[in-house]
C-alpha cells in the first residue's frame, strides 16, 4: 500500500507528468519544438507506481513514450524541455530529443526509438547487477507491440534463466500505433506468457496508482532476493493519438470511456476522500508545478544550440579497446567487472 506520508510525493509525480505532457503539447501546436514527441498522457499510473519503489541506483529502460518515465525516475523539467527544444543543455545535449532521453546518473538507462530494444538494456542491467553482486534491479517498460518483438522472448527467457533481477511491465494500451492488440494476437493476455518462460506473469490495473504500486512492490522485493524476473502486464489506455498532435483514429466514444478512469483525477478523488489532502492544496501543486514550467521552457529558449563540431561526440565510446596485451591487461585493471563477467559464464557452464 501507499502510505499516508508517501501519498503526495506519489500524486505530485503522476501530475508532474500529466502537465509536462500537456505543455509538450501545446508547445507541439505552437510550432515552438519539433518532431515527433509520444506523449504519455493516461498511462502515469505506470511509471510512477512502478517506479515510486525504486532507488536511484536502480536501473529502467523506456520506450518511444518515455517522458513519463524518466520524470517518475526523478528527471527534470528543465533539462527535459532543454532536449525537447534541441539545446545543449538538455539531458543529451540537444542531440537525442524525446525518443532517445536518458540519465544515466538516475539509472535512467534510455527512451529509445526501436520497438523493444528495451528489453535487451534492461536485461543485460540485470546481470551486470547480478555478476557485481548488488542488490541492484531493473525494471523494463515496454508496449504490446513489443511483445510481438523476437527481442521479447530472448531477453525474458535469458533473465528467466540466468534468474537475473527484472521487472519486464508490459503497459498494454491496447494499440500497437493504429493497429488494435485484438486483430494481431490471438490471445489477449501478455502476461500468460510468462508460464512458458518460467517466471511469475501478473496482470494489473494500469489506471490505478496504488495498484501498480503493490504489484511491482513485490516484484521488486523478490528481485532483490535473487529469486528472478517477474512479468507484469499493466492494462492500460493512451488518452492521446500515437504520436503527439498528429491526428488520432480510434473510436472516440472508447476514448471517452478510458478517460474516465483517468488516473490522476481517480488518485486525487482518494486523497480527498481519505483526508489526505484538500481540493485547494492539489490546486496548489498544480499552479506551483505551472510555474515551474514556465521557467523549463524560459530556461529551454534561452540556452544555447550544440555546436555544429559537436555532431560527432558523444557517438563513439573514447574508451581504447584495442586487443593487445598491454591494452587488454589496462582494461581489466580498469574495469574489472568484464573479468568477473568471464569467471561467471564460465561458472555457469
């Protein structure tokens, strides 16, 4: 359960969320940031249940849709709005926009423009906790589309086998793009899946916070005991069209059914109800968090733009990974974890 003195914090980052997004989308139609921006508007439940039980040293993958993500990890706005706004001082210098945000400082190991690539990074973040012998996990945040993905069965089956500690959350929006989940898979639960790969598959109300909240609670816990990977598929519904403000073909009438269980109002209704908080103190938080917007965007317009020799850096590691004796011997030294992952492999063959 969410506690009393956790509640707030939780609200304040599903709202945090909510009106970055709506900013984003404001900004999108005022031809003030380019490109395409997929905006997680309805689904905040997820991220910050999920990610309200992590640390910071934890890692997360993201998605297209990753905004909400690295805000639930604790990302900031201004940093966030400097890469939206393609400036320097954004989280990747202005050179990897809203599909591929990341901090690596927060464990935020990146939104990604592949369609379940991130399956595979948060993966290969669980065994490196594993082989480093943290109690470190990874949780994984990927669409049903993903789960179509070859990527989806090799990376789950790895984790499953190697009992590596991540938490794969399929947030089912029902959509792959345009395309509904019915008419390309025969089943409609993603989380079946987990009986034939060997780990636990729960299926969760993606629209309630503190539903999301217990589930990976647990799932977290039992990863940090070294018991393994747990599937959680989170049923769930994007309020907007796929990609930003460009145009949206469902079924109004089933958009208007999804957004009233919109998961910010419903968590606010509980925090009133149980006298947690009062309607003008959540009112409160939304103006101070208005304002705090105003000053990402400020911030955003008045930095400056990467510099044009800066178009190759950061693309190439600087590290020297030549094979010679000498090179090889330094980087063991250096890095000693790439000789433990050796000695693990062969331990486990």
């Amino acid at each position: 359960m969410i506690h009393k003195d956790q509640a707030m914090k939780v609200y304040r980052t599903m709202l945090s969320i909510r009106r970055f997004e709506c900013r984003v989308e404001k900004l999108l139609m005022e031809n003030r940031i380019y490109g395409p921006a997929h905006l997680y508007i309805g689904e905040e439940a997820v991220a910050v249940g999920v990610c309200a039980n992590l640390r910071t040293d934890d890692f997360i993958s993201s998605t297209h849709r990753g905004h909400g993500h690295l805000i639930a990890k604790g990302g900031k706005f201004k940093y966030m709005m400097a890469e939206l706004f393609a400036k320097s001082t954004g989280y990747c210098k202005g050179k990897g926009g809203s599909m591929h945000i990341a901090d690596m400082t927060l464990g935020m190991l990146g939104a990604n423009g592949i369609v379940g690539a991130g399956l595979s990074l948060a993966t290969g973040a669980g065994f490196s906790a594993k082989v480093r012998k943290t109690d470190q996990v990874s949780a994984c945040f990927f669409g049903d589309g993903a789960s179509n993905q070859g990527i989806f069965l090799e990376s789950i089956n790895i984790a499953a086998t190697l009992n590596l500690p991540v938490i794969y959350v399929c947030e089912n929006n029902i959509y792959n793009v345009n395309t509904k989940w019915a008419t390309i898979a025969k089943h409609p639960d993603i989380a079946d899946r987990a009986l034939g790969l060997g780990l636990p598959g729960i299926i969760v109300d993606g629209q309630d916070v503190t539903a999301v909240y217990d589930v990976a609670s647990e799932a977290i816990e039992r990863a940090r005991r070294g018991e393994g990977p747990t599937l959680v598929e989170c049923k769930t519904y994007r309020f907007k069209g796929h990609c930003g403000v460009w145009g949206d073909p469902r079924d109004p009438e089933e958009v208007a059914m999804w957004m009233k269980r919109d998961p910010v109002s419903m968590f606010a209704s509980k925090l009133i109800t149980e006298e947690i908080a009062t309607a003008e103190q959540l009112l409160d938080m939304e103006q101070m968090l208005e304002k705090e917007l105003d000053e990402a965007v400020i911030f955003a317009e008045n930095s400056p733009s990467p510099k044009l020799e800066e178009a190759t850096t950061d693309v190439y590691s600087d590290t020297n990974m030549t094979v010679g004796n000498a090179d090889k011997k330094n980087l063991i030294e250096t890095a000693p974890e790439q000789d433990i992952v050796s000695k693990y492999w062969e331990g486990t063959n």
